[in-house]
C-alpha cells in the first residue's frame, strides 16, 4: 500500500491509463485544428472529437449531434441556465431547483434573479431527497426550466430524476440535470427520463480536466439556447472556441470506459463503502450517515462524527485526501450549505467528513483509513470538554 491514500473523488478523480494513452498522440503527431477542413490534419481531428462525441452521447442514451462540448460542467449549467431563460423569455421567467444544488447552478440562478427571474428553490427531506408533489405544486404559469441534478456531490444522494422529467414534460417545462457525478456511476437514458439538458464534466468520470459537455435534446422537442461565449460558430454556433482536442479524446474514451465497466466497478467500489461504514460505526459512538443509504453513489459516504470538528479530523489524518464537503463551494469558512438543507443540527454541521472512494482504491486502504480515522477522533475526542460534558450517544445512529 502505497500513501498518501485518495478517498476525495467527488472533488477531482485520477486519468485512467487507458485514457491518457488515447489523449497522447492528439498533443504530437494529430496536432491538427478540428475546424480546419482543408487538409489532413485537420480532418483527423475532426474525426477524433466526432467520435468523442458519439461516445459520450451513448453513455447517457443521446445521439451525437446533442452532444455540445464545454470547458466542464459549471460552465454547461451557467449555459443551460442562462440559454434557457434568454432563449424562451417570452415563454415565462420562473426556474424551479433545489436547495442543495452545485453553486454553479445556485450563484447562476441567484445572478438570473437579479435581472428579473423568479427562482424558487425547493426544500429536500431528511434524507436530502426532493419530493416530486413540491415540485409539482411549485410550477405556475411561467415556469420555463426545473433543474434538479441528478446525484449530490457532498451526500451522494440520487434524486427521482424520472418522476422529475415526467412532470416537465406533462407541463411543458424543460427539464435540466446537472449530472457530473453520476456519469458512470448510475444508468443514464436522457429519453426515458424526459431530460431536455444535461451538464456533464470529464474530470469526475477518469478523464481530463478543463473538458465537460452538455446534452441539448433536438428531437420530440428540439431546444434552442442562447450562447454565452461568441466567437467562430462552433459547436453549433453554442459554444464558440477552438475545441481542445486531446480533452475531447479523453473525455470520449473516460465516457466508453466508464460506461462498460459501471456494473462491476459499482459494485466493487459499494463493497469497499459499505465495509468503510462498518468498521466506523462499529468503532466509533457518535457516528450518524448523512442523506440516504438506500438512493445514494455507490463511492459516497458522509459522515458526522460527535464531539469534534471536521476540519480537525482531516488535520489529523496525515497521508489520507479526504474533505468535509464540496471543493467547489466559497473559500470562507461555513458550513455546508447541503447539509443545512436536511435541517441537521449546528454540532453535525461542524462535524461531517465526505468519503468519495474511486477505481483505484483497496480493501487494504479502506482498513488503513478506519484504523486512522479511530484513532483520530479518539484524540480529539480526549481534548474536547463538550464531548466529555455532555457525552456521547451509546449506539450508532442513522439519519434516517
């Protein structure tokens, strides 16, 4: 076992080997422009970024021409967001989300509001888990978009996205998902489930970096947006710039892979959660799971530990990457703005650890990372007087 060990994948995941070894040749030899249509080099650059897109469309059910390729997935929500409501203005200027949104979904529709849109933002449960019945009752006259992502990038938890998509489209409101956790981790058929948009980001899936996508349905309806970036016509005049071909590449191959291996790579990756929650709450007093256990990532555990402090916990876990929440939220120091959605108690707030285990993650990391997380909180446990005044619960609870 080799440290520091990686248990932080919702943040950031490694490239997989098999996709750096597609990416390579695209930084050399295939160097070419893929809009340059008047020799080879540019041909064979077209071609690649076409594949691409045919394999991150067959990943979500899609077919190639829906496929917009974008820096990642915040820049996909701020167009999906922002296309939508410029696009269809005449539509209505009401978006129906959720509490425990991406802050590239919430500071885009907090700006929105600013210039004249309504946004209401739904309540989760307990289980951070939205209930379709609000959403339904949160529609009016002029709501235009509802966008719900599709899986937490703190909690993990995997909301109703069929029942979502199947009131959109009841109402003829256009559905949007920010679905950058869950590409590879869950089954995704944007036709089934009634999704209009859908953000996607490479890096969360075993690819680069600096690449994303976003689903934009053509068919049975076709949607239009307004572009944010000008500048060239490309992408279908939606996302102007010349297109990084090697991240196309990657993001392409980083989708195929994920895609045929998400059965047994699930699976593997839940037995390694599962036996991680374990020995914790097996070890440990005080431990609560956050969000749901039975609608969640198979990689996600969040954790509340009784009587210490998250930040603390990570400080004193040397040569573990582990973190308390969303590497994309503010730099100032409060509290997860997800968690104090499912109404937890200020303590609790303070006190959660994200789990994100991945592909390259072992049984002999997951029980280096439980002995050390025991024997962490036993020492800040020790110097704390609230936990000493107060105590600490006799068994393990659920949030549930």
């Amino acid at each position: 076992m080799n440290l520091p060990i990686y248990m932080d994948h919702h943040a950031t995941t490694p490239v997989d080997p098999r996709v750096l070894d597609a990416m390579l040749p695209y930084f050399t030899r295939k160097f070419g422009n893929a809009a340059s249509g008047n020799h080879d080099f540019g041909h064979e650059a077209h071609d690649a970024v076409e594949t691409a897109r045919g394999q991150v469309a067959d990943a979500i059910g899609a077919i190639s021409a829906e496929i917009i390729f974008t820096s990642g997935a915040t820049e996909s929500n701020n167009l999906a967001l922002s296309g939508v409501i410029r696009q269809y203005a005449e539509r209505g200027n009401h978006i129906i989300t959720t509490a425990i949104e991406h802050s590239s979904v919430l500071d885009t529709a907090r700006d929105l509001e600013r210039s004249g849109v309504t946004v209401t933002y739904l309540p989760v449960g307990r289980d951070g888990i939205v209930d379709p019945a609000h959403v339904q009752r949160a529609i009016t006259g002029q709501t235009v978009l509802i966008s719900v992502m599709y899986a937490n990038n703190e909690i993990g938890t995997i909301q109703p996205i069929p029942a979502i998509g199947a009131l959109a489209r009841a109402n003829d409101i256009l559905f949007h998902t920010d679905a950058a956790q869950a590409l590879g981790k869950v089954p995704i058929d944007v036709v089934a489930d009634h999704i209009d948009l859908m953000s996607l980001s490479a890096h969360k899936t075993y690819g680069p970096k600096g690449i994303g996508a976003l689903y934009l349905r053509r068919r049975k309806p076709r949607i239009r947006l307004t572009p944010m970036i000008h500048g060239g016509g490309h992408e279908r005049g939606l996302r102007s710039g010349t297109l990084p071909v090697p991240l196309i590449v990657g993001f392409g191959k980083a989708a195929e892979i994920a895609v045929n291996e998400m059965d047994s790579e699930s699976r593997r990756v839940a037995a390694l959660r599962d036996k991680l929650k374990t020995l914790i709450m097996d070890r440990l007093d005080g431990v609560t799971v956050n969000g749901s256990e039975s609608h969640r990532l198979p990689n996600n555990l969040n954790m509340s530990f009784a009587g210490v402090d998250g930040e603390s916990v990570l400080l004193g876990l040397k040569g573990v990457a582990l973190s308390t929440g969303s590497a994309c939220s503010t730099a100032e120091p409060e509290a997860s703005h997800v968690l104090k959605a499912l109404g937890l108690p200020p303590e609790r707030l303070q006190s959660s650890i994200r789990f994100g285990l991945g592909r390259f993650n072992t049984d002999e990391e997951v029980t280096y990372v439980a002995d050390r997380l025991e024997t962490a909180i036993a020492d800040l446990r020790k110097l704390s007087p609230r936990h000493h005044s107060t105590g600490s619960p006799s068994a393990p609870t659920n949030s549930n």
